[in-house]
C-alpha cells in the first residue's frame, strides 16, 4: 500500500478514485452522482458560505416535510424559494469550481431543478435564463440515464410549464 505525502484536496482524492476523459472531465459512477444529490442540504450550503448560517437553519426547519438533502428540496410540494435561490446559486458556484466536492453534473442538474421548481411550486423566477436555455438544459437533465425516475418527472414537468405558462 503507497503513501499518501502533503495535503491533498477534494479533488485530488477524487482522481484517485474516479475515471477521467480525455478532456480532463470526471467519469462519474452512476451511484455517486445519486448520492450527491441526496446530500446534506444544510451541511454544503454552509460549506459553501458561512453568513446564512441562521437563514440557512430557518428554512430549513421552517416545513413540515424535512429539508435534509438536495433531493428533499426538489421534490417539496412548498419549498422556501429563498432556499431554491441559495441551493440554485451553489450550484452554478460548484459548477464553476473546478475542485467542488459535487459533480458538475449534480450541479446542473440542482441548478436547472431549482430554477424548475420556483417556477411551477412557487410561482416566482429566480433567474434571468430565458426559456429556450431553460429548455436546453431540462433537455439535458432528462436525458441523464442516471437521474431516477421522479426527478425526471419533475424536469419533465418543468418543461411542460415552459410550453403552457407565463411567468
């Protein structure tokens, strides 16, 4: 068994154990990117910025459903949209960031689903992405063989809003 010498990061953690294309881009298993989308809520968006602690806290024990993970978020029947705007504003951070713990997949899909999701449950934009990228991107979350079935309903819903409704 090697040593491990220094510190290493997230990432460098991850490309121990994950496989990487050509272009440098994470091959993720199917079981990982699942679990990413089930993890703690409360815990990453803390990580993420420590000054909604309190708000963070509030909306996520203001419910009756428990808001304990990503996946809880998007598929509340009344979620905060102020947690669907901070939970929609990591992820577009993670994706960004080349060492964030969460796939770049699970951060697209997050951010297009808490977008979808102010839209059909709260009734409210919280961003500025027109509907023809929208749409691009509820595309692409659905064709991902492994987003499971009741996310997919749920981007499919989204996009049937998108052809019906204004907002």
């Amino acid at each position: 068994m090697g040593t491990i010498s220094g510190p290493q990061t997230i990432s460098d953690v991850l490309k121990q154990l994950i496989a990487f294309d050509a272009d440098d881009r994470a091959i993720w298993p199917v079981d990982l990117l699942r679990q990413q989308l089930r993890g703690q809520l409360l815990y990453e968006l803390r990580q993420s910025d420590s000054s909604h602690q309190r708000v963070l806290a509030e909306l996520t024990h203001s419910t009756q459903h428990p808001l304990d993970s990503f996946e809880d978020l998007l598929v509340h029947p009344h979620p905060p949209v102020e947690l669907l705007q901070l939970t929609k504003d990591f992820a577009k951070l993670s994706y960004a960031d080349r060492h964030s713990p969460l796939a770049p997949e699970v951060s697209l899909l997050l951010y297009y689903g808490c977008i979808v999701v102010a839209m059909i449950r709260c009734r409210q934009r919280i961003s500025s992405l027109g509907d023809d990228d929208l749409r691009q991107g509820l595309d692409w979350a659905i064709r991902q063989p492994w987003v499971e079935d009741r996310m997919r309903k749920l981007l499919q819903e989204g996009m049937a809003f998108l052809h019906t409704s204004r907002l």
